[in-house]
C-alpha cells in the first residue's frame, strides 16, 4: 500500500475537499472482472466448483454487473491464507478467521499430513480418537464452572464429537509463581468431578510452575484418547442437501457468563456456564439414528454456533439455511448481546452441540437429545440446502434474510 | 424484550412493504440515504431489502464515528498509548481500526496497556484505581456519546481525579449531511434521520434539508418497523410533493432533543475549525475539542501529538461509497484488496460502515439468497 | 451510529442519585441518569441506554400510537386481501 505521510501542523487545511484530498482515482467501474487476481492462488480443492456463474445452475437470468463482482470477491475469499501480522494478536486466539488464517498459513503449513488436513476436533485414526486443547480463561473461577472442569470437558467433547468413547485423559499444568493451592486444590477437585461424570480417567499428567508475571494464575493443557465405532463416520465434509441442523440447547450461555465475570463491564446476570460433559449425549443420539444419518458433530465452542456452521458449509461445499426463530437463546444471553452490540450467534459455549443428521433420522435425533438432560433444549435451527455453497445463510425472524459470516476476530462489545 | 420485540413483527412488515410498493410511481427509482451506521446495521441484520421493492434503494451514509476517524488519529492515539506509563482505554469499536501503523490490537501486541470499555466512567474508574498511571481515554462518537464524555470530564473535574484524560474525536453530524448534500454529483430523494444522534439534538437542526434542499428527512429508529416506516413517511412526502422534518422516533426522541445533554457538551467542549473525515476530507466546524478552561482533562494539550496526516489509499472509493454514488460492491477494491480483515477504507473498517455490512450481511446477490431460503 | 437500548429502572440508589439499577431482559446495570436532569424517573419507566448513560425517557403514550399507526396498516393490508380474494371468487 503506498501511503502519503503529509505533515500538517495545526490540523490541515480548511475548506472544500477536492477529489484529490480524497486520494480517489477517476472512477473505474469493474470490469467483466472474470480474470484472476493478481497473486490469487485459489484453495485447489473447490475454488472451480465455487466459481461457477450461476447460469450454468441452469438459471437462464444472465449474471448482472452485481453478481461478477460478488464472484471475485468469493474466489479472493478462498486464497490461501498468509498471515499479515508480524506480531500475535488476541485475534489470533479468538477462533475466527484470524485463527483460522493463522493455523492455516503457520501449523498446517509446517505439519501437513492427512489426519491433520481437516482440521477436526480431533483425528482418528485405526479406531482410536487423539485430541488435545490448553486452557486459558479469565477468571479461573465463574458461575458454573471453572478452568478445571472446562479442561476436563472441552477434551471430552471433542473426543464425543468425533463419534468417540472417550477413555483417558492427559492433564499439564503450567502454574505461575504464587499462585495459591487452595486454588490448586479447587480446581483439581473440579476436574476430577468432571471426568467421574463423563466417566474418563486422567492417567498422566505434568506440571511446570513459571516466574511471577510470565503466566496468568494457571494454564491447563489436556489431551485424550477414546475409541470409534468403526460404523460410525463423522466429518464436517458429510453434510448433504435436506439434512437438518439441531443444536443441543440454547446458545452463548458460557461466553457471556465469562465476560460478565470478568467484572469490567458491570453488568449482573442470572447466568451460569453451560460447561458439560457431552459424550452421554453424543452416544444417545448415535444409537438413535440410523447407521451414516449422523453425518457431523461440533461442539459450539470459540466464535459460536456461527462459526461451525460456516466451517460444515465450506468443508461440504454446501449451503447452510438457519431460522433465527428457531435458535433458543435465553432471555438474559439475549439481552447482555443487545446491550454490548454482540451477536449470540458468535459466542462460546462449552457444553452445546451442533449435529447435522440426514432429514429421515432428524427425528429421532431430536427426540433422543430431548429425553438426555443435556440435550433437553434441544431444536431443529436449519438445514443445509445446495446452493449457494459455502455460505451460511439466516432467515430473520422479521422475514428478511442474510448472509452469516465468520469474524476476523473476538465479538467485541461496540458503542455504535 | 419491551421495546424491541414489538418493532420486528413480519406480519406488520409485510403490510408496510405493500404500503411502500403502492407509493412508489411506476418508472421512478428511489433513494434514501440512512445517515446513521445504526441503521445500515438494521438493514443488513435483519434482511430488511427484501421488504422493499426494486424502485428503492437504501444509501448508507457517513453516520459510523469509528469509519470516519481518519487513520492519522488513530496514529495520535497509538503514539499516546504507547508513552510510558499511559493506559489507553476506548470503546471495542476501535479496536480493529487500522491507522497508518497498524491497529490498537497490534499497538497492544506490541505492548501497549490498552483497555476496552463500555463506558467513559469505566476509564474513570481505571484512572481512579490506578493513581500512578496516565489514563487516557479515546472518545469518539456523534452527539449521542459526546454527552457521555463531557458528564465524565465533569466528574473528573469534581472529584479532582488528576491522572485522567480525554482524546477527544467526537463529530458533530449536521455539517457531515451538509457537506453531502452539496456535493454535485448527489441524487438523492430524500433522508433516513439518525435517531439516537436526535436525541441529543432534536429534531430541529435538520429543518434547513427540508428548507433549503427540498428534501423530506424522517428521524427514525432502530428497529426493523422503525426504518421501514420512516421510508414510507418518505415516500408518502414525495407523493403528496411535500418535504419536512419528521419524527418517527418519539418514542425515544423528543423535538427539542435533551437540553441538558447539550448544555454538558457545551459547558466542556467547542468546536474545531475543521476536523478531517476519512473519505469526506476537510469539513469545517464539524468536530468537538475540549475547551481551555477543561485543559487539563485534554490529552491533546497534555501529551505531544505527532498530528500527522495519513492520506486515504489511492484506491479506495469510500467518499464516493458514503456519498450514494457508488454501491460498496462498485468500489474497485471491495472484496479482493479490502475486505474486513484488512480494510483499506473507512467503509470496511468498524461492522457498521457500509461496505462492512454488505460484505458481512448482504454479500451475494438477493435473488439466490431468497431462493436458498424459501422453504 | 449509537447503540441505543432500551431497559427498565429497577431502582434508583439512594446513596448514588445519578445512578439507576436498570434491567435490560434480566441483564441489570447501574446506569447514570444525570442527563435527564428535570424528568420525574421512577421504578418501571423506560430509558435508553447508551455508553452508561440513559440518554431519554422512553415515552410510552407515543410508543403506543407509533404501534397503533403499525396495526391499522396491518388491519386495511389483511381488509384489502380479503377483499381482493372475494372478487376472485366472485371472477372464478
């Protein structure tokens, strides 16, 4: 980008704005715009399947000025991902695009290999299931949970939405100097609460206790291990046309119950972490489909409900339709979003999951996670549809429609 | 939720969007210019395009204060944050914006003690806790939230809090529409009001558009009935050739605004001269200092400000885009160069600028997204 | 441009008077109501929030005659329907 510094003291200038104050070229419309970008590499595997006009659907409405545009735009979204930061920003940890740029451009570039390309909640791999997570969250302590059942659980979960039976668990400490062992102690006992629960062992472990200041209070990393039915396959690549989206209960409960704990923001809520254990869930829903009609499981995690559903279209070339009527958020998620200007749809949970069953299970899916306590909220959100692929798309409850993107980062609260 | 619920009712809007269509003369086209970036959210979070007919289009204009702050500000404010022993603080909306050397985000990996908060008084209560630290607050808004920060200097001021101050970046939004209106190559027929900015102002100021332009303005608020049917109001004012200032909004806005509200801004603040709009340029009288007598709350005269001035890229089309003249996705460089991960112009930058919001919400054409989504 | 919500004052602190506790969906915040200096606020009325501040009092009587203006729209749209699908049956 070539940018002029101009120097001006006191402020600049008064009076009208030329075109040249506005630093605007003549305005050149696009063109057909059908050529390549200039150092656009297209993500090889489906940018060809994606670029088609929609006239070739077999629509006869020729493509408007409009629509060449829109298609640019789609091929540029799908470049390869190159990490423009020199430093490490909070948005590379906050499970939107960022960090999916980052884990694209920097982990996968450097670890490439076929269990790891999908970039699954875990890999499996001759009928055994191996994830891993690290723990950060501030405040260690909040309603409903804390760091240590969040550890224990989150690995859990993503053992249970690989279509695992989780078994053991590996637990690492990275402790700060000072940090107090009651607090140890509590969190501990927490964890090992949440692992009677989803009944897990934690087998194996390690602890590392760093200078004052290098570390917030406690990290925790755990992986685990849980074996797969071989019958069962789940992959956010399955999702087909008619399939229908259900999520376990209603959404954002544990990432609003966390920015509110943190106390910055002042505001008071009946809310509590909707952290749990969902391999119990995950195994009901399993039994009571029939054999390949679960086709993908995520759990709702970092960037939301939002950010899954945006993750199946694209790994299944397919579109996502969601009714915003029909996605159960509590009154009081609602209106903490309303008042910091965020979207529920983008918030974490830590014991919610999104299943896409084929339409002739979709039933007895519901029903199934219905009868588990934490299924008990469950509901039918949308369905995946064939065109346009690789969107997510979102009938209002006023009627209209729109598209629901990932975020570049964090949901941050806004003014305006 | 009270207030809002009763303002997202499909059944009502389908009743308006035939009103809407009625109103509209067969063969004309029409265009509305909402001010306010609230409302561009509106539009786009609830899909709201699909109510109106093909003969009207909704222009986004220039009303989101984190869009228009031009980048060599963002620069001041990156350098005052990272003087020692300085907190930063600012709204979330800032964030993400890009100066001339990067974002806050990035300032902060580089370091600097930067906070977002969701009140002025918050960064008032960090300067409270923090007696050893500078504490600097990073205010920007329209009217609606240069009350907010004139209450919180004031307090300052009486309960003697020595280590706070304001950056102050408020815009004032009456010379903004002035200047569009007069920009030659405009066509527009008439105006979505800012509703919340009007609850501050009122209802009066916008009397010369009507007046002096010919154009009707109808404040309206946020809800999705609210914008819908501030564009009937304008639509049934062109049929009947009439042009006023209307208020939709009563609800919240009162015609003579909030008196004390201005009082506060006035008592702290005056304007500049001129203040710099990213996209728009040089507007004179269309920004807010704090006034000498308040000197030692303001961050301008307390810390060295480079002042430098960073021009807008070359390639960005965002005057036009803010001006109705271009769609966001007529800009050469929407989409492919500028999207909002890097935004290049002030459109792109905060999810309520106009190019932001059609990328996030609206991107791709309506016809395939009503089709996918029929049931 | 300004985030604006609605919420409903639970209390007014009696050690605070320019703070109101105010609930938005079960969501409560102390809010400063020092702009609305000279209005009569009490438990149960509504203001709009903004950066911490309520910025105006929300005016029920107009919010009612706003929603009034909405259903008689909605009333004559369904009247004019029901109109049209009788003389298409009366056509048929």
């Amino acid at each position: 980008m070539s940018e002029r510094m101009v120097p001006v003291p006191g402020g600049g200038p008064p009076g009208r704005t030329t075109r040249e104050d506005l630093g605007l070229e003549p305005i050149d419309r696009p063109r057909s715009s059908t050529g390549a970008e200039p150092g656009g590499v297209c993500a090889a595997t489906r940018s060809s399947a994606r670029a088609e006009p929609v006239q070739e659907r077999g629509t006869a409405r020729p493509s408007s000025r409009e629509e060449k545009v829109l298609e640019r735009i789609e091929r540029a979204r799908r470049r390869k991902a190159r990490v423009r930061e020199d430093l490490i920003t909070l948005a590379h940890g906050a499970g939107g695009k960022a960090t999916r740029t980052l884990i694209e451009a920097v982990f996968l570039e450097a670890f490439r290999n076929p269990l790891l390309e999908p970039l699954a909640d875990g890999a499996v791999a001759d009928g055994i299931a191996f994830t891993t997570d690290s723990y950060v969250v501030t405040p260690l302590f909040f309603p409903g949970g804390d760091i240590g059942d969040l550890a224990v659980n989150g690995t859990v979960n993503d053992l249970a939405m690989c279509g695992a039976r989780p078994a053991h668990l590996s637990a690492a400490f990275i402790l700060e100097e000072g940090f107090p062992v009651a607090d140890l102690r509590r969190i501990t006992a927490s964890m090992a609460a949440a692992a009677r629960e989803a009944g897990v062992a934690v087998v194996t472990g390690d602890t590392k206790v760093v200078q004052r200041g290098k570390a917030d209070g406690c990290y925790i990393t755990t992986a685990g291990v849980g074996t797969v039915d071989p019958a069962v396959r789940l992959s956010a690549s399955a999702a087909e046309p008619g399939d229908a989206i259900i999520v376990s209960g209603p959404i954002g409960e544990h990432g609003v119950t966390v920015m509110l704990a943190r106390g910055e923001l002042d505001i008071e809520a009946d809310l509590v972490s909707d952290t749990a254990p969902l391999n119990g869930l995950t195994a009901r829903l399993l039994d009571a489909c029939e054999p390949g009609a679960v086709r993908c499981l995520r759990d709702a995690t970092r960037g939301g409900v939002a950010t899954v559903v945006n993750e199946i279209a694209e790994a299944s070339e397919v579109a996502v339709v969601l009714d915003e009527d029909a996605i159960p958020v509590r009154p009081a998620v609602r209106g903490a979003c309303e008042l910091l200007g965020i979207d529920p749809l983008y918030v974490a949970c830590e014991g919610r999951m999104i299943a896409v069953v084929a339409q002739r299970s979709a039933d007895a899916a519901l029903a199934a996670m219905r009868a588990h306590p934490l299924g008990a909220g469950a509901a039918v959100i949308g369905r995946i549809a064939e065109d346009p692929p690789g969107l997510v798309l979102l009938r209002t409850a006023f009627g209209g429609t729109r598209i629901v993107d990932v975020l570049v980062g964090d949901p941050l609260p806004r003014i305006c | 939720m009270r207030f809002v619920d009763e303002y997202r009712d499909a059944d009502k809007a389908r009743a308006l969007a035939a009103r809407i269509a009625a109103l509209c003369e067969p063969g004309r086209a029409y265009k509305f210019m909402e001010v306010c970036g609230g409302h561009t959210h509106t539009i786009y979070k609830h899909g709201l395009e699909d109510y109106l007919p093909p003969a009207v289009t909704l222009v986004h204009g220039p009303g989101c204060p984190v869009c228009v702050i031009p980048m060599g500000r963002v620069d001041d404010a990156i350098h005052i944050a990272e003087q020692p022993g300085v907190i930063m603080t600012t709204f979330g909306d800032m964030m993400r914006v890009p100066g001339g050397r990067g974002s806050f985000l990035e300032a902060m990996a580089r370091g600097a003690d930067i906070r977002m908060v969701y009140s002025p008084l918050d960064a008032l209560k960090i300067a409270r806790e923090n007696p050893d630290k500078q504490v600097v607050f990073m205010a920007i808004g329209f009217e609606t939230t240069a009350p907010s920060t004139a209450m919180t200097i004031l307090r300052a001021k009486a309960e003697g809090i020595g280590n706070f101050s304001v950056f102050c970046n408020h815009v004032t939004i009456i010379p903004a529409i002035k200047a569009i209106l007069d920009s030659p190559d405009l066509r527009l027929d008439g105006f979505i009001g800012p509703g919340h900015v009007s609850t501050v102002i009122g209802c009066r100021p916008y009397g010369f558009i009507a007046r002096d332009y010919g154009k009707p303005l109808v404040v309206a608020g946020f809800e999705p009935l609210d914008v819908l049917q501030s564009v009937y109001q304008n639509l049934v004012q062109l049929a009947e050739g009439r042009a006023a200032v209307e208020n939709q909004y009563a609800r919240v806005v009162p015609w003579d605004g909030n008196p004390k509200a201005l009082a506060v801004i006035n008592e702290v603040m005056e304007l500049r001269p001129h203040f710099e709009w990213r996209g728009l340029g040089f507007i004179s009288d269309s920004a807010l200092r704090v006034t000498e007598r308040y000197a030692a709350f303001d961050a301008e005269r307390i810390f060295r400000i480079p002042g430098g001035r960073v021009a807008d890229p070359q390639a960005c089309q965002c005057g036009e885009v803010l001006k109705g003249v271009l769609k966001p996705w007529e800009c050469k460089v929407f989409g492919t160069a500028c999207t909002p991960e890097t935004p290049i112009g002030t459109c792109m930058v905060s999810s309520e600028g106009a190019c932001a919001a059609y990328y996030n919400f609206g991107r791709f054409s309506r016809d395939r997204v009503k089709e996918a989504t029929r049931t | 441009m300004c985030l604006g919500i609605p919420g409903e004052i639970v209390e007014i602190l009696s050690d605070h008077p320019d703070l109101a506790k105010v609930d938005v969906s079960g969501v409560r915040r102390a809010i400063n109501i020092g702009l609305l200096e000279g209005e009569a606020l009490a438990p149960g009325d509504w203001i709009l929030i903004h950066v911490g501040f309520a910025l105006s009092k929300i005016d029920e009587a107009e919010a009612r005659s706003a929603l009034d203006f909405l259903e008689s729209i909605g009333q004559a749209y369904e009247d004019e329907i029901a109109a049209l699908r009788e003389s298409m049956i009366e056509q048929g």
